[in-house]
C-alpha cells in the first residue's frame, strides 16, 4: 500500500506546521534533498529555501514528527501532502550539533512525477538567484531523458551486436 496517499481524513490535514527545528539553524548547516541538484549549505541558503517550499504544500498529513535517537541527536518528520493537486509524501531527518542547533537536513520527497514537478517549481521560482543551481528546468530534465533514451538504444544496439 503506498503512503504517499494519506488517510483522505480531512481532520488530520496540518496547514500551519512549523517546525521547531527551523528556527534553529546553524550558520553552517546543510540541506540535501531528492528534489535537489547538491547540498545548500548556510542557514540563510536553508532559511530561503525551505520557506519557499513550505508555501507549496496544499496540507500536511503526519504520520509522525519528533525526536529520535539519544536526547538531542535529532529530529524526524514522516508525512503525506498534495502539492499543486498532486499526492507527494516526505521523510525528513534532522541531526543536531553539540550546540543543540539545527546541523543537517536530508529530505526525501516521493513519488518520482512529484519530485520533477516540485524540482521544476523550485527552478522557476529561483531563476535568476544563487539557489536556481539546486533545481532542475524542464528544458534540463527533458535533456537528461533524451540522454538517458540514447543511452539505453546505445545498449540496446551493443547487445544486438553481440
């Protein structure tokens, strides 16, 4: 059964989540996630960012958000959303510093046809700034596929050849 649905329980549709460890950023943390080309690194990269992208969800529906591991290690998120329409679901973890602080943010967005999408929304809201970097453009996304069609002709043609 996929996840990435939700429940369809409209009572469990979060609109004003924030999360606590947002306000915590280290001035030298990093991000990584499936929809990104590379790590950002720096809170203000971070801050700008993930501010962005929490205005693109529709709702969130948590299935859990908390702490994990030892006391102060790190926090994880595992949640369903809509996004332009579309279902989309996440799992985010959070490792903490010594200092308590916000370190390292990895972020795990799926199905596939979402990531693209949410990649190509962040690209063309970025456009133009140090962060566009981070996202694919549907003009690079349709170039990597054309790659990746050759590619697989190429082999294709090797085997045949064999």
């Amino acid at each position: 059964m996929t996840t990435y649905l939700g429940s369809g329980d409209e009572s469990r549709h979060d609109r004003s989540y924030r999360p606590a460890w947002l306000d915590r950023l280290a001035e030298d943390v990093t991000l990584e996630a499936a929809v990104m080309n590379g790590v950002a690194t720096g809170a203000e990269a971070v801050r700008t960012i993930l501010g962005f992208a929490k205005t693109l969800y529709d709702y969130q529906e948590f299935e859990y958000a908390g702490e994990y591991g030892e006391p102060g290690y790190g926090f994880a998120e595992d949640y369903s959303a809509t996004f332009r329409g579309e279902p989309i679901a996440n799992v985010v973890i959070v490792r903490y510093n010594e200092a308590g602080e916000t370190q390292h943010i990895v972020i795990s967005h799926r199905p596939l046809n979402s990531v693209v999408l949410w990649s190509q929304v962040m690209a063309e809201h970025f456009a133009g700034t140090p962060y566009a970097q981070y996202f694919s453009t549907a003009d690079q996304l349709a170039a990597l596929a054309k790659g990746a069609a050759s590619a697989k002709g190429a082999a294709a043609g090797q085997e045949a050849g064999r």
